[in-house]
C-alpha cells in the first residue's frame, strides 16, 4: 500500500513532457536562481504557468539563490535530485514556498542545518536523502507530509519528538544518521527495520508494560516486613556483586578497545588502501592512511587521515567545493563531534608551515583549525562558513531586494558592501604589517572572502600559494578588484579591459556612473550615500593602478575606507 502511494505522490514528476519555452518573469527568476550553477538550460523548463521542474541528473554543479525561487509562487513540484548543488537552504525557502508540494534534492552536497517555519505545512513528499545536512528545526511542522527520506544524511535530533507526526506518514526512511529517542515496535512494523538501518541510538523495545502489583492482604502485613528485610539484604549484596562485575568488565573492554585501536592503526594503510584503492584518485591511495591529524585548539582529538577520506567519500567530486586550480582542491567533511570543516588539499605539498600560520589570528582572518601531513600531501583544516563567500553572497543580493524576508534582507544596503570591504581590508592589513613577518595571501578572490554568522568577512586561504608566488603589493590590486565587484555588483572576473574601462571613467569624473544602479535606486540612497560611493570606486582606483608603487599600502586603505564612513 505504501509503495502504491508513493508511486502516486511521485507520478506528476514523471509526467513531464517536451514544452515551449518559460513565462517571461518566470525565465528571469530561473536565470537569476541559477546564474552561480554550472550547466543550467532554460530550454529544460516547463511552459507557464511553471508548476512542475525536473532537473534530475542534469550535471548542475554550484549553488543555487534559492530566494529566487519563492518568487515562482505557481511552482509545486521541483526535482533537482542527483546533481552536484552545494551550500544550505535558507528558512524563508520553506516559508515563502506555499505551494510547493513534491520536492527532491537526493544526491546532491548541500548540507547544514534544515529549518522549516510553521508556514511550511504544504510539502507532501520530501525527498533530502544523500546529502550533508546535520540538524533538524521545526520539521514537526510538516503535518501533511506523506512522504519523508531523510537516509544518508549526519542528522542529529530525537526521533519521534523532531518529525512530522507518523500517523500521516506511509513512506519514512532515516537509516544513515545520528538520531536518538525511542522507537516502538508499532512504528518498526509500519515502516520498516530498513527505515531505521544505522540511523542512530534508537533504542526499540517490545516488551509490555509491567502488571500492577496484586493487592496486599492487611493481616499479612507483619509476615511481609520480615520477608522485605530479608529480601534488602539480598539484594543489597546481589547489586554489590553485580557493580563489582560492571567494572571488571568495563576496565577489561577499555584495554580492548585500547589495543583494537592501536592494531586497526598499524593495519589501517592496508585495509583501508584496499577498500578504496579502485574508486580513489591515485594520491589518496598512496597516502598514509594512519597519519594524525592536528587539531590546535583540541590535541586531544584523535583523528587520522582515514577519517577524513570516509567524511569525504574518499575525497570525491560529490564532496569537493572547489577545484582551486591554484591553490589545491577544496572538500567539505563532518568529523566526530559534529565538526563542521573544509579540507584544503595543497598541491605538490606546498612548504608553508601550518604551525605558523595558526598563529595568524584576527578578526577577519579564518584560521587554520588543523592539519594533516599524510605522505607527499599537505591537507589544511579550516571552519565552516555555513553563510558562504563573497560571491555568494553578492548574487543573492537581488533575491532579497525583490521584498523577501530573509535574514540577507538588511544586508542589500550600502553599509554592508563598505563593512565587507573593510573587514578583508583590515584582514589583509594584519597579514602584511601587524604579524612578525609580511605574510602573502598571493590569491584574493571573492571565493576566498567568507562570511561569519555575523556577516564579517573573514579572508581565508592566506600564505597557502607555494613557490613564492605572489606579492604584497599583488594583494593590493586583488583587493581592488573586490571593491569594484562591491560597488558595481558584476561578477564573475574582471578582465584588464574591465578594469581600465572603470579606470577612465574615474579619471573622467565620471564614477558614479559605474555603482550598482541598485544601490543608486534605493529610496534611502541620500546624496551623502552616493558621494560615499563615489569614494569607495576611487579606492578600487588606486589599489589597481598599474604601476605598483603608486598603490597604497592596506593599512593606507583601512584608512581611507574609515574616513568614508568615520562611523565605522
């Protein structure tokens, strides 16, 4: 029965056919909710008004500007099952999402945690199994779901107090995660032991309730005493007995954990090499497997490099962030204790030495968490930024203008362009003159400017380019190019064309010509802002002119961008 129903709910998606081209506004919303993912088609959409998209198994690779999508209030089925899409899903996707009833993300690598509002009561199907999410909030709110799989996640919570209630469920599947609470033999035969497989400390029991006890007869009272005093001592020298066997035991399997786990190192290069050797880029399989991993704040953590491999199926494409073709690849993984952490593999074994650059420490720098030297290879453990980058964030700034309320909302505003600004400015400042020796960040991009929960730009990736690549003043003129991606909001790489062309226009007088027309739209946006603006384009001016020593140092550009705005 359960099947038959699922095959009902999952019918509309398989229904779909060739179709003419997009709605006009539903074309603009889909290009703007997908202009960061890798081999989107618009020729793959349904006609208008746009109800059902299925894009399972299309190759798309990025993250998607959800806020986008709540805009299409039409839409009721979406499938983007078995693709790479990467980052988190925003509360307000499931609030604003009314309509929405059949969704599917299976198989991607988005992650974080899933918070749905009471508003998002309409889903029935829901389909998030095979990705990296790890905690639930307000899923208790989906009362109509029929649907849920959850499997192959890292999810924490209590099962049943943190899901939907289980009377309206026919198809549940949480095998694969971290849960805890009770499971009743009513629930294990409606759904399955497979629903359940590895999904946790469940703890089932089908045992009946205890009996009450039988009546006592008031004449026999006296007898019972005697009886009860005689029963205590027993069982005060039973439970003596039992707690002296519980801690034999319990010393016994800790020397046996001990020595298991000192075998399962010695062996682990040769077990682990095997399992793996066939699926692995040849790097991982020559690697050290038994190899610690460093974590400053936490020596005591015991950590190898097989535990980073299984957190990152092996180092994989379906865990990889970035390929960073200059620096090394980047992996998301979850390690024990619910560590959120991004692994930076540093090609060819660059020299910089992890210890010194941990040292590093300032507001709107990321530091090193860790490290792991595993054989030729050189991995760097940093947290994660559940916000995302810079350019991220630039390109879900239009998503909140459309009047969505998000918590990126307040942060369409021109205050918050300069605050980013400032914090990588001040974060590049220290790096070049606050530390005991000039460190290169050699590789400034917007990717590598990440944002805390606070919306603090954090400079991540410093001092990792090997080979004496790059320059200080070579920062500088990267971190022009951020300026100017602040202020006009285009993205995607400045050419020397690009560059030049903002170029004459500030030595024009033109400047203002070049600021973000949305910025310049903004009812707030005062002559006062625009004059502002206008002096943040000629610090990008002058941080990209090409005779490096006309170029100011950062600690001259901390100050120029505290006298835009002296509130600061």
């Amino acid at each position: 029965m359960a099947l038959l129903l699922l095959l009902l709910l999952l019918l509309p998606i398989n229904s779909i056919s060739s179709s003419p081209p997009c709605h006009k506004d539903h074309h603009k919303l889909l290009s703007l909710a997908f202009h960061s993912v890798s081999n989107f088609n618009l020729s793959h959409c349904p006609s208008s008004p746009l109800t059902i998209l299925k894009l399972s198994s299309h190759n798309l690779t990025g993250t998607i500007s959800w806020l986008y999508l709540t805009n299409i209030s039409t839409l009721q089925v979406l499938d983007l099952s078995h693709n790479s899409l990467t980052g988190s899903i925003p509360g307000s996707f499931w609030s604003s999402s009314s309509s929405l009833t059949h969704l599917n993300l299976a198989g991607n690598h988005l992650g974080g945690t899933l918070r749905f509002p009471s508003s998002s009561s309409s889903l029935l199907s829901l389909n998030l199994s095979n990705n990296h999410f790890t905690k639930l909030s307000g899923l208790h709110h989906l009362s109509n779901l029929q649907v849920l799989d959850l499997s192959l996640n890292s999810i924490n919570g209590v099962f049943p107090s943190d899901f939907p209630p289980l009377t309206n469920l026919h198809v549940l599947n949480l095998s694969f995660n971290n849960l805890s609470g009770f499971l009743s033999p009513k629930t294990l035969s409606k759904f399955g032991s497979s629903s359940f497989q590895k999904a946790g400390s469940l703890i089932t029991s089908s045992l009946p309730p205890p009996p009450p006890p039988p009546p006592q007869n008031k004449n026999n009272n006296h007898k019972n005493n005697k009886k009860h005093k005689i029963s205590y001592k027993i069982v005060a020298i039973s439970a003596t007995s039992v707690l002296l066997l519980l801690v034999t035991l319990l010393t016994i399997t800790i020397f046996s954990l001990r020595r298991r786990r000192t075998r399962r190192r010695r062996k682990g290069d040769e077990i682990d090499k095997e399992k793996v050797v066939e699926q692995c880029a040849p790097w991982v399989a020559e690697a050290k497997w038994s190899s610690p991993v460093i974590i400053f704040e936490k020596p005591l953590m015991e950590l190898t490099f097989a535990d980073l491999a299984t957190a990152t199926s092996c180092f994989s494409k379906d865990s990889q962030l970035a390929d960073g073709h200059r620096c090394g690849p980047l992996y998301r993984a979850v390690l024990a204790g619910d560590m959120h952490v991004v692994i930076r593999v540093l090609k060819d074994g660059a020299s910089c030495d992890a210890e010194e650059l941990s040292q590093l420490r300032h507001p709107n720098l990321l530091p090193i968490l860790g490290y792991c030297l595993a054989g030729k290879e050189k991995l760097f453990l940093y947290e994660y930024m559940e916000k995302g980058d810079m350019r991220r964030w630039l390109n879900e700034l239009p998503a909140a203008r459309s009047g969505e309320e998000d918590e990126m909302l307040e942060l369409c505003d021109w205050p918050a362009r300069h605050k980013v600004a400032l914090g990588v400015a001040r974060g590049l400042a220290f790096l070049h003159q606050g530390s005991r020796r000039p460190v290169v960040h050699g590789h400034l991009v917007p990717a590598n400017v990440l944002l805390d929960d606070e919306m603090e730009a954090r400079v991540a990736d410093f001092g990792v380019v090997d080979g004496g690549e790059g320059s200080v003043v070579e920062d500088v003129y990267g971190f022009g190019l951020l300026v100017l991606e602040l202020v006009t909001g285009k993205g995607g790489g400045w050419s020397e064309k690009e560059v030049e062309r903002v170029r004459t226009a500030v030595r024009g007088g033109r400047a203002a010509e070049v600021v973000d027309v949305e910025l310049r739209r903004r009812e707030e946006c005062s002559p006062e802002m625009e004059k502002e603006m206008v002096e943040f384009v000629r610090v990008g001016y002058l941080c990209t002119a090409q005779c490096e020593m006309k170029r100011p140092t950062m600690q001259q550009v901390v100050g120029l961008l505290k006298d835009i705005r002296p509130t600061c």
